[in-house]
C-alpha cells in the first residue's frame, strides 16, 4: 500500500490569502489567535487514525506559540517551514526572501531543536519568474520544497510542471526535491485532488477516486495539503465579500468528517519519508543527510 504525504500549513485564519482581501488587509492585531485549538483538533484527529503529517509552520507562528510545535514534533510528525510572515515570493526580492526564509527557519528550529529541511512557500507563490528562490533555498539549508500546485488557476499553479517528485535544483552535490501538491491527470488536464479549497468545496469522493486512481494506475503518492483553520468553523466572520466569504468559509463544518474518510482508506506519513522510501526520478534523501540538515551526495 502506497503511503501518500500529509502536509499541514501551520497558519493562522487571518493569514489566508482570501481572507487577508476580504478584510481588505486588517492586521493580525484586529482578529484573535486561534491556531493552538485548531492544530489540538488535527493532533488528535490525526492520532485517532494513526496518521503522520509534515507540519509546515510560519515563523511567527513559531516565535509566538513554541510549546504548539514542540508538541507536533513530540507527537512524531515532522515540523517544515512555511516562511516567516505570510508573504507571497512573487512580491519579494531575492535579499527579502533569504532574509525571511532565514529568520523563520531560526525562530523554527529555536523551537524544535532540530533541523528543518522542507519548505512550502505561502500561496504556492513561486512561479517561473522567481526560480532564483531554489538556490536561496538550498543555501540556507533545505533539501526539498513543496511550492508547485501544477494546475490552472486564478491565483498561481504551474500546470505544465511534473506531478511527481522531481529535482528542482542542483549545485555540486548538493540538490533540491520539489515535491508538488497532488493532482490527477485526465483528458490532458491536471485536476487538483491535493486538499486545500479544493477538498473543502468539491465531494469528498472526488478527491477519494483521485488519490486510488494515481496511487493504483500510476504506482504513485500524492502530496495532500490543508490548514488547521479548515477544522475551526466557529472562527471569527467579519464583513466581506461574498465571493470572498464562499471561497473561505464553505465546507469547514464538513471538513473533519472528510478529513477522516481520507485518512480512513489511504495511508499518509510525513513528506520526508514519502521521499525516503520511494525510488524517484528525482536521487533520494538520505536518512542522515535529511536529520542533520547536512548536504545529500549524489
């Protein structure tokens, strides 16, 4: 049986970015935290069904709740980097993004004591024009990412990226694994059965037929993703738009239920192992490299 990556961005409801235009940019001064209860529903959840997850965390998040993402790691789960702020790549400059990815990854592993060596962009905001972020990446210490959702969309996507892991970046012996979020290829078009709004809009069973069909048909795993704030329907709701308040809030009383069917009928560990144990087009991570942070050879 195919263990397929869980991937949790560790934000609060306030950073999403339809929520984020919907309140027209209020600051996170304006909205209570919430993320503590959020990710203490997904622990339990994800340990009722014996399910490992890669919890990508914003620094702050971090620098603000270290106890949380120390609990995570203790529960077995593998704590990545979701950047420092909430802010999109495609606004920064190469010296902004080196010195936030930097930050976060110190306030990160201040918390932790450990290595972190997986990244995930907010937004999936790293498009063609910002490939000069993977040798940052690589420099500052990561050995994979997870920033390509390769499907048509309004906000970002790159549809005619692989589907698979695949090697991204390389510098000597030192390289970088992108590992993009999950999507089934039909009729010549990408679908997104990788979670996020996807997962909380559409039918359960779309997302369930997708993840069997790659997993059988292709002998594949698929890297599926969401927020902790897609478990907190009695989250905070102020005036917006309505378009804004479709694309936020439908589906989150659900999204547990669906959660659990997911976790029920596949098999889900951290992104880490994912690429441990499957033998990709892209070189594999070695076990040691992955735990210290060091340098993988070829």
């Amino acid at each position: 049986m195919i263990t397929n990556a869980l991937s949790v961005d560790v934000e609060e409801y306030y950073h999403a970015a339809i929520f984020r235009r919907g309140t027209q940019g209020r600051g996170p001064q304006s909205f209570a935290s919430r993320v503590e209860q959020s990710v203490d529903r997904l622990l339990a959840l994800l340990s009722e069904h014996g399910a490992r997850a890669t919890f990508f965390v914003l620094g702050e998040v971090a620098a603000l709740h270290p106890a949380m993402v120390r609990r995570i790691a203790a529960e077995g789960h593998e704590i990545g980097c979701h950047s420092d702020r909430h802010e999109n790549v495609n606004t920064q400059q190469p010296r902004e993004f080196r010195a936030d990815t930097r930050q976060a990854r110190a306030r990160i592993e201040s918390a932790i004591g450990e290595a972190v060596v997986g990244y995930r962009a907010p937004n999936f905001s790293i498009g063609r024009a910002q490939s000069w972020a993977y040798p940052i990446l690589l420099e500052e210490g990561f050995r994979y990412d997870s920033s390509i959702h390769p499907i048509l969309h309004d906000r970002y996507g790159q549809p005619g990226a692989p589907r698979f892991p695949y090697e991204i970046h390389r510098d000597g012996p030192h390289r970088l694994v992108e590992f993009p979020i999950g999507t089934m290829r039909l009729l010549g078009v990408n679908l997104p059965i990788g979670g996020g709004g996807f997962f909380r809009l559409l039918p359960c069973a779309l997302t369930r037929l997708g993840i069997q069909r790659v997993n059988t048909a292709e002998n594949r795993p698929v890297m599926f993703y969401l927020h902790p704030w897609e478990l907190d329907p009695g989250q905070p709701r102020p005036a917006m738009a309505w378009r804004h308040r479709f694309r936020h809030y439908v589906g989150l009383e659900r999204e547990a239920a669906k959660l659990s069917a997911l976790l029920r009928r596949f098999r889900f560990g951290t992104a880490r192992e994912v690429l441990q144990s499957q033998d990709y087009a892209a070189p594999r991570l070695p076990v040691a490299a992955l735990a210290a942070g060091e340098p993988s050879s070829p």
